[in-house]
C-alpha cells in the first residue's frame, strides 16, 4: 500500500511502498477515507514530541471503513464507517485507568504516534478505541472531528460553565468548538494571529461575538480562556482577560515556554489547567452533539502524496480550517 512514512525526526515525509498492515485479535483493518492533519502531526515531524515509534505512519484523525474483523473483534460489521483517534489503546489497570481517567494512562499508546496511523491507503487500530461516525458529514467533513473536535470538546468541558468565553489561536479546533459553545448559549470571543483577517472571518462564521488579535484586550472580561495556538506567551493575556475565577485552558499537546508573568494577574483564584489526551467517553460523548449542532468542518483537501505541502502550510498559518488528506 502506499503511505508516507517519517524516517527520522525532521524531516520530510516519503511516499512509500509498504506492506498492509494486518489485524492482530481485537483489532479491525481500516479503509483509509480521509486523515486531517492536526498540529501533533508538525509537533512529531519537527522533532517537538520527542519519542514517536520510528519509521512511522503519522495520522490520528482517521475517517475510514471496516474490512477485515479478525477473531476477538466484533464491534464493527464488515462496510461500518469509523474514526480513528489519538488514543489507541491503554493499559486498563493502571491507578489513573482504574479511576476513569485513562487520559493519563502510564502505559498509553497513541495513533500516529507509537502506533502507525492513517497516512496510508489501509491503517490497523484497536476495536475499542475506534467509533462510529455519524451522518450527515461527509468522510473529508467527519475527520477534524476525531481530534481538532474531540481535545475542543475536552477543553471545553474543562472551561466549566463559562458564559463568556475566549479561545485563542482560531484553527481547526478553535472553530469546531466555538460552534459547539454557541450552541449552548455562550459568547465566543476568538483572538487570532495579528493581522489574520481570514481567520477573523471565520470565527464570525462560526458565532463569535467578537473577533480581534491576540495581543489585544476583549470588550469584556471573559469568564474562561482556551488556548489552541502552542504560544506560550499567550498565557499571561489570557490570565489577564479573564475574571477573577477564572480559568485559562492550555488545549495543546505542546506549547512554547511560557514567560515570567506577575503572580497579581494569576491572583483571585485564575486558574491554569492543562488538556492531556481524550478518554473514550469524550469520544462518545462529542460523536454524539456534533450532528446536533450541527457541527460544519471547514476543510482542504489534499490528496495523500501532498501531506508535506498541508504540513508546511499549517506550519505557517497559511491554512484556516483543517487540512485533510484523501489516499
């Protein structure tokens, strides 16, 4: 089958010739409809998460159909259309997996990551790690939502209630999520890169009540921040739009240092909280609301040997929505 395969932290990816993978028990063989390209991808090519399984098959927002079930899995008929996301598989008897939080797993494996993921023609995943994808979306539609949708959905749970709400860095998580807070009643305020007037457009798009630059100061105190963009510097603009109470959410995977910031914008109870991985039940939980709102994914398509290309134009912001690649 054909897939792009990173060979060492780095560097580019190559398009390949490589044997199909085959189900191991519990596992499902998975067409390959569609991958977006999420910031994780950039973070394991550039060398920023420092541990990936090596060569490797990236791609953790796999939208594809079922057409082999070895033993030992039976959750999926043969033709049922799943997503693949970053959680592969954990340990189940860690403490953290024991208390339902398997998000922290000490022994995780992750899509694209220490698993090979859906940069390819054909990927194997982990039957209880896998979900059925909901209509009306098409397959190119459906696939930010298996993580651009799933850690928005998490840091937005972990925002709490907040009525008014900022998100800072509008990209393909920020502008899924801020249609699922204005279908639930909130104010949006999205803050983009200075002088990016696309992605100002598409936060008004999606319901925001105000958009504007990073660097500036909202109307309103908000009652909770999400940060998507991986800037540290944005943290202390956060801490200082936000209420007293309130929360600043880093929704990233990584994230530049963070400055030196004066403890009296972090006073009167703000809070700082990190985003780590999904659980299954955020999965289930997101799958469930998206056709709801609905959720409308704002995507380019690019066929699989261009993942180099999508890449290099997320990496400089040349990309507003999601890139999705379609083997």
């Amino acid at each position: 089958m054909k897939a792009m395969v990173l060979a060492a932290a780095k560097q580019t990816l190559e398009l390949r010739d490589v044997r199909q993978p085959t189900p191991a028990e519990g596992q499902v063989l998975i067409k390959v409809a569609a991958c977006a390209v999420c910031r994780t991808d950039l973070h394991v090519v550039d060398g920023e998460l420092s541990n990936p399984k090596l060569p490797l098959i990236p791609g953790h927002e796999i939208v594809g159909r079922v057409v082999a079930a070895p033993r030992g899995a039976d959750r999926f008929a043969i033709g049922t259309r799943v997503g693949v996301p970053w959680l592969g598989h954990t340990c189940g008897v860690c403490k953290y997996c024991q208390a339902g939080r398997e998000n922290l797993c000490l022994n995780p494996k992750f899509t694209g990551y220490t698993l090979d993921g859906g940069y390819a023609e054909f990927v194997c995943a982990d039957e209880n790690y896998c979900f059925a994808i909901p209509l009306p979306n098409s397959d190119v539609a459906a696939a930010p939502l298996l993580c651009a949708g799933l850690i928005g959905y998490r840091s937005l749970k972990i925002a709490g209630d907040a009525r008014r709400l900022g998100i800072y860095g509008f990209g393909a998580a920020a502008h899924i999520i801020a249609q699922v807070a204005v279908y639930q009643g909130r104010e949006v305020y999205a803050f983009t890169r200075p002088g990016d007037n696309d992605a100002m457009e598409l936060a008004k798009r999606c319901g925001a009540t105000w958009a504007g630059p990073s660097d500036a100061a909202p109307p309103v105190e908000l009652d909770a921040a999400i940060i998507f963009a991986p800037v540290g510097g944005l943290v202390p603009l956060a801490l200082r739009a936000v209420a007293r109470g309130g929360t600043v959410v880093c929704g990233g995977i990584h994230m530049s240092d963070i400055p030196s910031f004066p403890y009296e914008i972090l006073w009167q109870e703000r809070v700082i909280r990190s985003v780590a991985n999904l659980t299954r039940r955020d999965a289930e939980e997101f799958l469930a609301l998206a056709p709801q709102v609905p959720v409308r994914t704002e995507t380019t398509a690019f066929p699989l040997n261009q993942a180099n290309e999508a890449l290099d134009r997320l990496r400089s912001g040349r990309l507003h929505g999601a890139a999705v690649l379609t083997p």
